[in-house]
C-alpha cells in the first residue's frame, strides 16, 4: 500500500513549519516540506528532515521512572501520580501553594496544550511561580512594543522595499523567512537590505553590512535617528497625526551624534548617516530584529523601544511592508488567575504588568534565589514541563544547586535530559506527532496568522503521554478533577478553537495546509495606551523609574564601563547563535544531526585567535569572571576582530557555565547572554 501522507507542522522549533508526514503500516517512514502551507511555503531545515529519527531515538524515554537512592527505577503511570500528588499535597500544606514553580521552556511557545494545561494546573493548585524562557527571550519585545503602540504589530518583510536585518542569521535560525526574504531580493521588491551583526552572516551578502559591536544595538539606532531628525528625514504628517513625545526624543538624540556614536559602536560615522538615510527615504521600510541578540543585554527592553521608535518616526507603521497590526484570533482560554505576586514582581513590576494587563509570568531569574536563600519566600518543589533549564537558564552552577536543593523535583519530557537527571520522577511525554493538537500561531515569529490542525502522525511510543493528559490526570489525582474534564484530544482541540469560530471539521477539510485568519488592518489603528497614540515619550516607564525615552547603556562588563576587568578579560564573548542543526540543548542523539555539527565550535577572528598563539581547529578554553569551558576554535574572517562567538546547549561546553544570572534589564529582568567579556588560551 502507499504511504498516507498528514499534512501537520513542525514544532521542533518556534518556526512550525508545514510538513508532509508519510506513514506507511502506523510509522513514520519520511517528512517532507509543505508547499502549500501558507508561511512556510516548502521551506524545512535539517531537523525538520531528521524528524523520523527523532520520533524513534532509541533514548526516548518510554515510561515513568523514580530515583531510588540516586538510580533509576520504572514505575507505573499510577504510582508515579500517586506519588505527584502525594508530595503537591504535602507541599502546600507545609509551606503554602507558591512553593511550588512550574516551569516551561521554548516548546510552550508553539504548543499551546502544553502551555495551556500548564497554566491551568498551576492556576487550580495556588500557585503565581509560572516561570518559563519567556524571562529572557520575546517577552521583553511584546511589552516593548505594547508599552509604545498599545498593542503588538508584526512585522511583513516581503512587502517591504527596505529591510534591515538586526541582529538575525535567518539562514540558521528562521529558514522559512530566511527562504522568503530571499525570494523578495531575487525579485527585487526588496531593493535595499542593511544587515547589522557583527558577523557577516550570508545575508549580508546581499546588501550593506553594518559590523557592531555587540552590545551597542540602542546608541546605533539613536546616532540613526540623530541624523534622520536634524536632517528632517522623519515623517512629520505622521508623527503629528498619531503620536505623543517626539520634540522630547528630538532634544534627546542630540546627545548621539554620529562621530560619538562611532565611538561606542565602532560603526564608522559616514555609515550611520547613509544607513539613516536609506532607512528614512526608501518606503514601506521594516526592521527585523533578532530575539536574543536584541533583548539579552542590560537594555534589551530600551532595544526593543529604540527600533520601534526608528519604524514610528519613519512613519512606517500600519502601511503595508511597515509594522502592521493584525486582529487576534481569540482561543479557548485555560487559565486559572491566581492574586498572589511571583518571584521577581517585586524587583520587575512592569515585568509582572502595566494598565491591568497581567502577565502569566514569574521572572524565571530569581528562581535559583528563592530555593537557595528563600527570597523573597521559599520555593521548594518543581515541575519542568518541556525544557532544559539546567542547561539554558545563565550559571548553570548556581541552577544545578538550587534543583539540588528542592524537595521535590519532576521533569516531564521526551529524553533524560540534564534537567532530568536532577529530577525525583521523569514522565515520558510524547512528542508533537504522537497526538493531536491546534498549531495556532499569532505571527511574532512568523510574520503571518494562521490557525492549522496539527495532526496525530503514529501512536504514542512505549507509555508516552500527551503533556495535556499528564496534566489532566495530576489535576484529577489532587482531586481537581472538575477542573480537568476533557477525555479526549478531539474535545480539548475544541475547547481551543470554540470562540475562534473556526470548527475541526473547516480546518481538516478546507484548510489541512493551516488557515490564514486574519485580514491586516492598515491605517486603521486605534492605539490603546493610556493616551490613545503611538507613545515615543513613555509615562509609563516614567511613572515606574525607568528612562521614558531610550537612553544608550553599556554592557556591565566591557572595555568601556570595566576598563580594569576588561585588561584581564580583553575580549567580548557573544553566546547562543542558532545552529542549524539544533533547537537549543535538543537533538544532539540524532546520529544524522550530530554527524553534521559533531561538536561545540567557538568562531574569531584569526588575527584575534592569533595574538594568542591559536589556530583554526586548536582546542582552548573560554574564561569569564563566571567560569570556564573548553571547545574547539573555527577560525573566521567573518566576525569582527576582538569577538568571540560560542554556541549554546551544549552540556560538554556548556555556554551558560560562563553567564550570570545577575545584572538584570531593570524592566524585565533579562540578563546579559550576548556582550560579555572573556579571556582565551590554547589547550
Ligand atoms: N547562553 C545562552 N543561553 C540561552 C540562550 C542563548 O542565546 N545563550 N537562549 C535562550 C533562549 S532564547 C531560549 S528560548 C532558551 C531555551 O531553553 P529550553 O526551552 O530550556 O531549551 P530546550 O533545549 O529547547 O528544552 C526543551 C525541552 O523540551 C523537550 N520537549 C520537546 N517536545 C516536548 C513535548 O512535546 N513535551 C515535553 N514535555 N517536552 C518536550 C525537549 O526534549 C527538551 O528537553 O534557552 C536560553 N538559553
Ligand atoms: N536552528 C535554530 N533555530 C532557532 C533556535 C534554535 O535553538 N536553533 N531557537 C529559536 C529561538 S527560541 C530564538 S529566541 C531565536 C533566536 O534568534 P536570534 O536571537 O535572532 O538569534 P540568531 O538568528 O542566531 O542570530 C544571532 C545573530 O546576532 C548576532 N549578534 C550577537 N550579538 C549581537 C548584538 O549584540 N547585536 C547585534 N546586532 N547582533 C548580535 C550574531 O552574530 C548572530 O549572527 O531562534 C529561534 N530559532
Ligand atoms: S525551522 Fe526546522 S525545526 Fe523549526 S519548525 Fe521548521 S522544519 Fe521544524
Ligand atoms: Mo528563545
């Protein structure tokens, strides 16, 4: 018989990619990319491909295990909620429902039963400390913009003529833009690309590339802005029309004029003035910016409010290819508000809310804080729920030593990960293709809104559960069942979809490729901030202490704010630049993937590598005030002289050995994972 071929997506990262799931006798035999899926388009990565080795790693985890004097030791699915329960129970009652965190990593973002049951769970239970990547990654850019438009606008590249790329390599980390920005240059619809990154990434191949010092991403963007107003570039009919603060942003970028700017940045003055040209003259013009690269820096959330600022006094917003407002499609709501304040509300209010808005999140930051020092109050069991924290959250030390410390610990995930090890009860989840779900996505990542049943491929393997269920009947065992009455995948889907309007039914037939659900509102934006107008001048951020309009800052550890530290740590470390092959600490068991990236690699440049007597292949090790690790040196013209760049996720080079879980933004509380400073020597 021949192979069934599903139409799905893939979430192995946050780009969920359709794919073409052949199965042939109940396996999963190829996947191949979607051509009609409406982001996509065909486009897949390397993972995507290895996806049937993935789903059938002989490491996957294939039934629940507790630690028996520090073995492992397979339990049943009822032993292991009996215990679950058993130690929620006693927790709370000896110490109160909020020394309980639950925590989810990346795969919460694009898997919204995980995160939607997640939240319940915590929400029934007492629990604020929902703490997730969300606290260093993404968020910081919602509430930026929010904070600035009232809502969230996306980006649309491939309607722009001039796009600056900031801080992105799509061509590792977002292959399905990377394919259709491409496209719109071949085309020539797009005729004018700036890439700003201080590597040259293959994009920047294809237009000018402004080579920056990493870190320095705000005093560029204001040095631009100095130029586009003294040169009255900016859109005055719009800024007048729609906004409120610019004569309080044009007396402020008067302290960054372009030679100073040089300076900081070391982006030569006559480049910031043709970028700043380019930006304001060529329309509809959009800037891309990165996740990481932008937000991770002790002022990623004023990066985050600058470039927006760039797009607004441009007056490329609401326009087609500016950043455009799009209706939400609104999914059933799972949530369980809790009042009780989280870990780091205190020290982040903003992070925690503004005008009501409340955010699910606890700063993820101070958790190693409240098990180890029992600030502000104690936490004493977790719950991972599809993440590696161990591994991901900065100072692994110091995270290793709290999970050490907690009275009870349980990891849900498909593979004994670093986290896991650390764990009292691992839960073998299965993976996206074992069940059926909504892959539902708003367009933060995508640039587009789409709503696609994301269909069951095989059955689960060994016990696997859906995180969903694992949820549901934790849930039922504390005796929450009335909380928790879904039986079935096609019930819960329903759930989601029922105030969309949308049916199962519509999208398995009309839309199997994923639906596209919302028109784009152009020039009809109603922004709802306090004032009703695009705020360029913050009340907000004023009233709470911080700098109503962007002020540049730099790292807490350079050769500018630490001369002394920076004799013995002479060189910056940028860290986590998206490797092809791996999302994050995942996949490195799959042989296919592993053969192509065997193993951590640092790029410098090799005049840099040379002064320290180090050549391309060599082994050295990377020392900051933090830490230390040992990994191979590819040797690279492409990264600016004085950088070194290392990957993260790796447990035997671990990045985050070397990163620190304080400074942190003031607003958000993100820490510095992308301008540190380093020091190297040859092994
Ligand atoms: N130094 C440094 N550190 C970084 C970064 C950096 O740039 N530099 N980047 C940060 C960023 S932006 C992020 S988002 C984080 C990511 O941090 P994490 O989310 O903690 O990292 P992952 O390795 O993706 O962990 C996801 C885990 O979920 C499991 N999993 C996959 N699918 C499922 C499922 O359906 N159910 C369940 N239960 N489990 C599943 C995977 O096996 C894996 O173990 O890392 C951060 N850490
Ligand atoms: N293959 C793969 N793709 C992924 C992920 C993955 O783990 N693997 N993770 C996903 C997730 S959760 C996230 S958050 C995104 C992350 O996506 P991004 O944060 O956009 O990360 P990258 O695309 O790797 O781009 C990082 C680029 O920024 C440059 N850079 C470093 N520091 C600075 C700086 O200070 N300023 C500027 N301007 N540039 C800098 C680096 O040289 C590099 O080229 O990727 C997503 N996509
Ligand atoms: S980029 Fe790769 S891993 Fe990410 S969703 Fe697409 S195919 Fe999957
Ligand atoms: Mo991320």
């Amino acid at each position: 018989m021949a192979p069934k071929i599903i139409k799905t997506d893939c979430i192995l990262c946050v780009n969920s990619c359709g794919i073409n799931a052949y199965v042939e006798d109940g396996k999963l035999i190829k996947v191949e990319g979607m051509a009609e899926h409406p982001v996509s388009e065909g486009a897949i990565c390397p993972r995507g491909e290895a996806l049937v080795d993935y789903v059938y790693s002989p490491d996957r985890l294939k039934y629940p295990m507790k630690k028996v004097n520090g073995n492992w030791e397979r339990i049943s699915w009822d032993e292991a909620l009996d215990i679950i329960a058993e130690q929620l129970k006693q927790i709370k009652e000896k110490y109160g429902a909020k020394a309980l965190a639950v925590y989810n990593g990346s795969i919460g973002v694009e898997n919204i039963e995980l995160a939607g049951f997640a939240q319940r769970f915590r929400g029934v239970y007492g629990t604020p400390n929902l703490i997730s990547v969300e606290g260093n990654c993404f968020r910081s850019r919602i509430m930026a913009r929010q904070m600035t438009f009232g809502g969230y606008p996306i980006e649309e590249p491939w309607n722009s003529k001039c796009l600056i790329i900031w801080g992105q390599n799509m061509d590792n980390s977002r292959v399905p833009m990377a394919a259709k920005i491409y496209k719109a240059l071949d085309s020539g619809s797009v005729s004018q690309l700036i890439v700003i990154d201080p590597k040259r990434i293959p994009m920047a191949e294809r237009g000018i590339h402004i080579q920056i010092r990493p870190g320095t991403d705000c005093a560029l963007a204001l040095g631009m802005l100095n130029v586009i107003i003294a040169e009255g570039l900016h859109d005055k009919e719009f800024i007048e029309k729609y906004t409120l603060g610019f004569d309080k942003l044009a007396e402020h970028v008067k302290q960054y004029p372009p030679e100073k700017v040089e300076e900081i940045t070391w982006v030569p003055a006559e480049d910031i003035r043709k970028i700043a040209r380019i930006f304001a003259t060529i329309k509809p013009a959009s800037i891309v910016p990165g996740t990481c690269s932008i937000d991770q820096h002790i002022n990623g959330f004023q990066n985050n409010r600058v470039l927006a600022l760039l797009q607004i006094v441009t007056g490329n917003i609401d326009i087609p290819g500016g950043w455009v407002f799009i209706p939400f499609i609104r999914l059933g709501d799972l949530r369980v508000m809790e009042i009780s304040e989280p870990i780091g509300a205190e020290e982040h209010p903003l992070f925690r809310q503004f005008w009501g808005r409340i955010s699910p999140y606890g700063q993820q930051m101070l958790f190693a804080d409240a098990v180890l020092q029992e600030k502000p109050y104690p936490i004493k069991a977790l719950i991972v729920n599809g993440g590696n924290p161990a591994l991901t959250l900065p100072d692994s030390v110091r995270i290793k030593q709290a999970m050490k410390k907690l009275d009870f610990m349980v990891v849900m995930d498909l593979f004994m990960t670093e986290t896991a090890e650390l764990a009292d009860i691992v839960l073998p989840a299965c993976s996206f293709l074992e069940k059926s779900g909504v892959g539902y996505v708003y367009g933060v990542t995508t640039c587009m809104p789409y709503a696609l049943l994301r269909k069951k491929v095989i059955e689960p393997i060994g016990e696997s559960w859906a995180d969903w269920k694992i949820w549901t009947e934790i849930g039922r065992r504390m005796g929450y069942g009335e909380f928790f009455p879904w039986e079935t995948e096609e019930e819960v889907i329903d759930f989601f979809l029922k105030p969309s309007g949308l049916t199962r039914e519509q999208l398995d037939k009309e839309h199997p490729e994923g639906a596209y659900y919302a028109e784009k509102k152009y020039l009809a934006a109603k922004y709802r901030t306090p004032s009703g107008k695009i705020e360029i001048y913050s009340e907000t951020l004023a009233e709470n202490g911080y700098d109503p309009l962007p002020v540049y800052i730099e790292p807490s550890h350079s050769p500018v704010s630490t001369p002394e530290l920076a004799k013995k740590f002479p060189l910056i470390l940028t860290t986590g630049a998206r490797i092809p092959q791996y999302t994050h600490t995942q996949l490195r068991n799959v042989p296919v993937l592993r053969k192509a990236a065997p193993e951590p690699i640092a790029e410098i440049h090799p005049e840099t590598a040379g002064r320290y007597g180090i050549a391309d292949g060599d082994m050295m090790t990377v020392e900051t005030v933090k830490g230390q690790i040992a990994i191979k040196v590819n040797t690279t013209e492409d990264l600016a002289p004085g950088i070194v760049s290392i990957p993260h996720g790796w447990a035997e080079a671990n990045a985050n050995l070397l990163t620190e879980l304080e400074p942190r933004d003031p607003v958000t509380g993100y820490t510095e994972l992308k301008a540190l400073l380093c020091r190297i020597k040859k092994i």
